[in-house]
C-alpha cells in the first residue's frame, strides 16, 4: 500500500468550501488505495490576523506567546478537515504538533525538527484513518508550544515523509507545477515534468517561490521525492528528485529565476592588503544583512574595489555601516545603486555542457543590456543588471534556450 504524505496550503484552505474540496481530493486518493497523512496551513489571512491582534497589544510580542497563539490558525483547519472526511464517510483524526510529539528545540518562532513520535501515526494509519497534522507547529522537550517559521508546514510535511518513509510528499499549492520560469512575466513559460532536488534548492534561493528552501533541503538530505501540484485542478505536476541517469538527458537548463529584491553596494579604494574582506564584511554580518553576490576588483594601484548586493530592505543599514568601514580603512568612497535586479539560468546540464554563459552573455548583448555583476556555481550563472531590464533579459534568455512551451508559442501566433 502507498503511503503519500499530502499537504495543502493556505489557499486550498482558505473557506469551508475549499476545504470540502480538498477533503474529496482526499477521499478520491484514498479510494485508490492509498494510506494518507495530510499536513495543513491556517486558512489563507489567519496568520495575519493573528500578527495583528498581538501587535495591538503588544508591540514586540514575547516569542513564546506567539508561538500559542500562531498555533490556533493550524488547529482551526485540521479539526474542519476532518469533520469534513468524516462527513463524506472517511475516518479521520486530527493532531496538532503536539498531540503526534513532532519534537523540537527551544528556539521559538523558528524552531527545529529534533525527532518525529511515529505511533499514533501508524496505529491510525493501520486502522484505516486518515490522519490530518497541523503543520508549523511543534513541542519542546518541556511540553511549549513551537513554531517552525517562514514555509513551516512544508517542512512539516517532509519531515513526516522522511520519518514515515513515505513514497512520495505530495505539496498542493495555488499553482500546477514548477515552470521554467514566472508565466507572469513569459506567456509561454513552460511546466517542468521533473526537476532535481539540487535546481530546486537554487531557483528557491534565488526567488523561485513555489517552495521554501528549508522544505527542499529536508527533501534532499532525507531524499524524499517530492511532487508540486494543484489544489484546483488535476494534472501531474512536477516531481522533484534526486539527479538520476534520465535525468541527465535533459536540457541544458532547467529554468531561470529572478528577483528584483536587489540592491548593489560599492567600497572603492581598499587597501590591498591582508583582512581587509573581513574588516568589510564582519560588521555586516553581525548585524545579520544577508550578502549574496560578491565581486572584487584588483587595481594597480595597491587598491581594490568591492561590490556586493544584499536584499533592498538592507540597503539603509547597510550603507550606514560601509560608510562607518571606509572611514576607519581610509577607503576612497561608496556607492549605492537600489535599481539593480537578479537573474540566474540554473541546470545540471550546465556541468556537462560548455559554451552556456558565452550563449548567456551574446544574447544579452544584442538587447542591448548591460551586464554588472556576475557569480557561477556548477549548476548555476547568476548576473546582476539595471532593474528596468529584468523582464526584458528573461524573456530573451528563455527564447534564446528554447525553454518554453511549444503549443503555446503556436496559440499565440494562430488564435
């Protein structure tokens, strides 16, 4: 008998109506001869809501007590679901994080996954319940609450793949797939029937927001096959994996992320010497600004240049602390540009095949854009450009690696 782990969003639970549906979604699994555990969000909103009744009262929320109360959004939905299977003649039992023991440490707001008590679990599965677990949520060794954080309830629902050996993690959001990149931004972008565990983690990291990295990462250290599908409408989805032979057969690139959440910082005139990367970059990671692309430049003049970017938010702060460091190294000046914007070709093809990045760089030049900043990693080119060009580069470079769906370049030109 298959066991799948399923785990539905707050979008597929946001009314007493989606959550019927997603209960016949269930049942019709279940008929296929499936054992299912179910993980579920708080109602689309809820969460929000919640955040807001502790900022009314509070306005920095001790952590502990917004672990209980972020707790209740969970709790709500699972109970509705599960009245729901029992209604359509499904047994069902719901657990919150505490009733299954999905044990964690004492860090609230942003716990971790220490141990999964898989008895209940198996004792209802055997009797043929569904078992439906509130997800983002966990107990510490001394019986609080916790909260997992930002993508909690996919990394609930791997975890419990990974425990329960599952066959697959089945994760239902609003959209049918991953796709080679944004359909918003490229009409005719186009639904990756699989993907790896390793192009995963990259288009995650670098904006892809179909799945929270944490979850992907769970996945791959516990190779749990994942499955992204939707909760509206039937269809395969896309499976995510570890790289195998077949895959190895696949384009050279399996997608393009970006993000506009960029902004470039500048140190010219560094001393060229020994400690000076760290005398630029200790004091801004003290104060937890996430630095992501890093170019150094050597002059002849025993001087270097250093840019990087850190998300737009960062800027302020970061500018502040660059101005305070290049005055302690007599460096010459900064420079701040939060007009810049990200974009990254990503493929395990990339390490068996040359000539990408010379494709990558021709094609940009006859638009015309200029390119910034560049970064590579196996898998991975990443290059930073004006902000006003980033939809324009994608869809050049997703033309350019005939990365789309062919029926829909043929819609387009024959409606």
């Amino acid at each position: 008998m298959t066991l799948l782990i399923q785990k539905y969003g707050g979008t597929s639970v946001g009314s007493v109506e989606r959550i019927q549906a997603v209960a016949k979604r269930v049942v019709a699994s279940k008929k296929q001869g499936n054992q299912l555990v179910v993980v579920l969000s708080a109602m689309s909103g809820v969460t929000n809501s919640l955040l807001e009744l502790a900022h009314k009262i509070q306005a920095s929320p001790v952590d502990r007590e917004m672990d209980v109360l972020l707790s209740t959004g969970e709790q709500t939905t699972i109970a509705l679901l599960a009245m729901a299977l029992e209604e359509l003649g499904c047994p069902a039992r719901s657990y919150t994080g505490g009733q299954v023991r999905i044990l964690t440490d004492e860090v609230h707001t942003k716990a971790r996954i220490i141990e999964i008590d898989q008895e209940n679990i198996r004792a209802d599965l055997e009797k043929g319940r569904v078992v439906v677990v509130a997800g983002f949520q966990g107990v510490d060794a001394k019986g609080d609450i916790t909260t997992l954080g930002r993508g909690g309830s996919d990394t609930t629902a791997v975890a419990l793949a990974a425990a329960l050996k599952a066959d697959e993690c089945q994760i239902f959001t609003d959209v049918d797939g991953v796709y080679t990149t944004d359909p918003r931004v490229v009409g005719n972008a186009r639904r990756l029937d699989r993907i790896t565990f390793e192009e995963m983690l990259e288009m995650s990291s670098l904006g892809a927001k179909v799945l929270q990295i944490r979850s992907v990462e769970f996945a791959s250290k516990y190779n749990v096959p994942l499955r992204v599908l939707s909760s509206f409408e039937d269809g395969p989805g896309t499976f995510i994996g570890s790289e195998d032979e077949t895959m190895m057969e696949m384009p050279l690139i399996s997608g393009i992320a970006f993000t506009r959440d960029e902004a470039k910082l500048s140190i010219l005139g560094v001393p060229d010497i020994p400690g000076m990367a760290y005398r630029v970059f200790g004091p801004i990671s003290a104060t937890g600004i996430e630095v992501d692309v890093i170019v150094q430049n050597i002059g002849n003049d025993q001087t270097n240049d250093i840019t990087f970017t850190v998300q737009r938010k960062d800027t302020a702060k970061a500018s502040k602390i660059l101005e305070a460091i290049a005055k302690e190294i007599n460096a010459e000046q900064v420079l701040v540009d939060d007009k810049v914007a990200k974009v990254s070709l990503v493929g395990v093809g990339m390490r068996s095949h040359a000539g990408i990045a010379s494709r990558m760089f021709e094609t940009l030049a006859k638009e015309s854009i200029n390119i910034q900043l560049i970064t590579t990693s196996e898998i991975k080119i990443s290059i930073v450009i004006e902000e006003k060009y980033l939809e324009l580069a994608v869809r050049a470079l997703h033309d350019a690696f005939e990365l789309g769906d062919p029926e829909s370049s043929s819609k387009a030109q024959n409606p």
